[in-house]
C-alpha cells in the first residue's frame, strides 16, 4: 500500500478528538455476544456464492488508491453487480462519516474500510457483521497470523485481512558509510549508532520522533508488551507493563539525550531530512518503500532495509499500521457485500492491491519468488523484500487495541506528548496517557483497571 496515505491518516486521526466513536463503542456495551455479531443477520457460506449469482448492488467506502481499479475489476468479472465507490476522506472525515451514519441508522455504505487499530471501535458495539457466519473462517491460513488476529474482536471475525504493515529497519546507507557506522542489530547497538552520528554531525539524526501514538504502540509491541486487555466491558490498562518499561528503558536514552530529530513526520521538512541526510533511518512498516520512492527521490539508491533492532538480537518485530474491509450491519445485502470483501483480500482484487504498491498479508503472495525476489532500484538494487516478507513471519504475538484506541491517540499529545517536548522521562508520560484512558473509559461505560 501506498503508505504516504497510511502516514497522514495516523497524523490526523492523532490530532483529532474522536470523542464520538468511542461512545459508541461504549455504548454499544463491549459485551461478548455483541463482539459475535449481534443483531438479525444470519448466512451461510452457500449464500455468498449465491448472492454473487443474483446479483445487485452495494457501495464501498474506501481510501486505498487501488480501490477505483479493483471495483472496475469486479464489476468486469461480475456485470451483475454494482459497486458505488466512495472516496469519503481519510481519518477523521472516514471515521465521523461512517460513525454518523451509523448513529443515524441510515446511510452507511455495505462494505467500509477500517484500520485494524480501529476495529474494535466498531466491531463491539455491533455495528459490523460477523463474517463467521458466512465460513470465512476456513480462510484462517491464508493470511499472517499477525492480521488474522487484527481482524477479530472478541470471538467475532469482522473482515479479512486488506495489508500489513510488520515493522523494519529503513536506514540511510551512505550516511552509515560516511561515518563508520555498522548496522545495528540490537537496540543496545542503535542507541550507540545515534550517539556516533550526531558527534561526527550534530546536524543529523539517527532517525525524528516528536511523539507518535502508533510509534509508541507498535514499540511497546515488538518490546512484548501488552498494555490493553478487553473482555467485554472489562478492560485492563498498564502501559507499565514489562514491554512498555524495556521500549521507555532503551527509548528515553534517545529522546533525553537529543539524540532524535523533533521534525514531525509526513511534513515537507520530513520528507527533505529524509533525502538529505538529516534522518539517518526511519524503524517502520513494510509499506514504507512506496512512500520513499514517491516522496523523497533524493535518497534514491542511498538507503536499504534491514531487520527491526531487537533486545536479544534474536528476531522480532511488530506490525504498523493496517486495514481490513468490514460489512456493515445496515447493509441490505450482506451476503453480496461479504461476497466483494471475499473478492476483494481472498481473490483477484489482491493483485491490483498489490500492483499499487500494497504489502500484502496473504501468506501465498509473501511467499511468492516472483515478490519476495524483486529487486529494488530505489534502494540500490536490494531485495528488499527478502527482509520484510521475513519481518511478516516474525511478529510478537498477543497485542491487542483497545476499544477506543482512536480516542486513546487523540489525547496522546497532550500526555506522552509532553515528555518529547521537555526530553523527559517518558514513562511519566505513558503514566499520565493511562490516567487519562482509564478516567475516560470509565465514564463510557466500560470497567477500566489501570
């Protein structure tokens, strides 16, 4: 995926305040039986298939730039069906749209794009169909188990796996060369490599962080970290946990130190710095090359991709970003909008996905040497994606979202936030975060241990 995109949705979705959505999540209860599906929509596996024969139409929100191609694809292979797609912005205009067609009862599309991070947002109060019901689950071993897990909430599967966004080591090869710097493979090592840079250059960074709530998360993933648990409306926060003080222990050197640039990310300066030499690696998702080779042409043939640092040095990483295609429940047609998802993520619509510069999740295409072989000229002729199909199969197990993580970012600049402003101790910031969601979580309606 086009991940330029993916990077301004966390940009604006982190400044805005999603009060709304996560009352609904909160009133829509959390319960079990709600995360199963909930409501009147029953199915079959026999009536996806036959609702593709019948024919109809249904409307599709969507961001994804290959959205137009694979609606016109599916429309080729199936003219029986229409499909209305809908550009109804990214982020916050995606999400209020969406949420406020949902608390009108009316207007809401049948199929709708979601980020995995905002999922359970909608999945929990019901507000999503359970694709159980129409035996999506068979498809289980198809994907990564990374982004099967993403698309669960509760017991309920409310969509199939769009991309995947596992996590690595993008950095600057001829500043590393410049000044003698190995690539580190541990973090012990990277805190070094910052130190080294910024002697040999107090103008160069080894990479910006001036406060990202996804940043944050995904570290304290790949750290092993599990600070959110749900179960229904009982929800355990501890952003304190083993996995968020080992990020905070390694992280806190950098961000005290000086040693990170404060140039906010997806801005124009970002994207210089990343050109020039300022920012000396970026530790993201996979999705990153197409942002790089559209965005920030100066660095081409500098740069290569290596593994995530770890703190053992034995491989482990996390996921980055990500989205999904759900049913929603007001949808006339859910069979025949199951059937699109299921063309979509499972069948032919991968390859377009894939042809715009998707990451996939499917477990065939990251297997596939025609993919996993392919040389990149950008950066200098690597097999880039050697490194990240292998970053896919090494993602810490266990994280989980919480039900208002939308809500949860929105707030993040004004707790963690602050710490990167005064290069503070950052777990009096993850502290402050957590009083915060658990003090709003609670007046939602939800049962919050913090």
């Amino acid at each position: 995926m086009k991940s330029h995109r993916r990077g301004l949705r966390q940009l604006v979705v982190a400044g805005a305040a999603l009060t709304a959505l996560a009352v609904l999540a909160a009133c829509g209860g959390g319960s079990k039986t709600d995360a199963a599906g909930g409501g009147t929509t029953t199915g079959s596996a026999d009536a996806v298939d036959a609702a593709l024969k019948a024919g109809g139409e249904i409307t599709y929100w969507s961001w994804t730039p290959s959205a137009q191609a694979q609606v016109t694809a599916f429309m080729k292979q199936y003219p029986n069906v229409k499909v209305n797609y809908v550009n109804a912005g990214t982020g916050n205009d995606h999400y209020t749209k969406l949420q406020n067609a949902i608390k009108a009862g009316s207007g809401a599309p049948d199929v709708a794009q979601i980020e995995y991070q905002a999922l359970p947002q909608f999945a929990l109060p019901g507000s999503l169909v359970d694709l159980n019901q129409y035996g999506f689950s068979q498809y289980e071993s198809a994907y990564t188990a990374s982004t099967w897990a993403a698309v669960h909430a509760g017991s309920g599967l409310f969509g199939l796996p769009q991309d995947s966004g596992p996590m690595a080591l993008f950095y600057n090869k001829q500043v590393f060369d410049k000044y003698g710097i190995a690539v580190p493979k541990t973090w012990d090592e990277y805190v070094a490599a910052a130190k080294k840079l910024h002697a040999a250059n107090p103008k160069a960074y080894i990479t910006n962080d001036s406060g990202d709530a996804g940043f944050t998360t995904s570290m304290i993933w790949q750290a092993g970290g599990q600070p959110f648990k749900t179960d229904g409306k009982n929800v355990t926060i501890n952003l304190q946990d083993d996995g968020s003080k080992k990020w905070t222990g390694m992280w806190n050197q950098l961000v005290e130190g000086g040693l990170v640039s404060n140039i906010p990310g997806w801005t124009d300066e970002w994207f210089k710095a990343l050109g020039d030499g300022t920012i000396a690696t970026l530790p993201t998702g996979a999705w990153m090359p197409g942002v790089m080779e559209s965005s920030v042409k100066a660095g081409a043939g500098k740069w290569a991709v290596a593994p995530m640092p770890t703190y053992d040095g034995q491989p482990a990483t996390a996921e980055n970003g990500g989205s999904t295609e759900s049913v929603l429940k007001q949808s006339k047609n859910p069979a025949l909008a199951a059937a699109f998802v299921r063309w979509l993520n499972h069948d032919e619509g991968v390859k377009p996905f894939l042809a715009s510069g998707g990451f996939p999740a499917t477990t065939a295409d990251l297997k596939d040497p025609a993919f996993v072989d392919k040389t990149s000229a950008y950066f200098g002729g690597q097999k880039i994606n050697q490194v990240l199909t292998a970053a896919a199969g090494s993602v810490v197990k266990g994280w989980s979202y919480l039900p208002y993580e939308l809500y949860a970012n929105s707030i993040y600049g004004d707790t963690v936030g602050k710490a990167y402003q005064s290069k503070s101790d950052l777990n009096a910031g993850l502290t402050s975060w957590q009083d915060a969601l658990v003090k709003y979580g609670n007046e939602q309606g939800f049962q919050v241990n913090g």
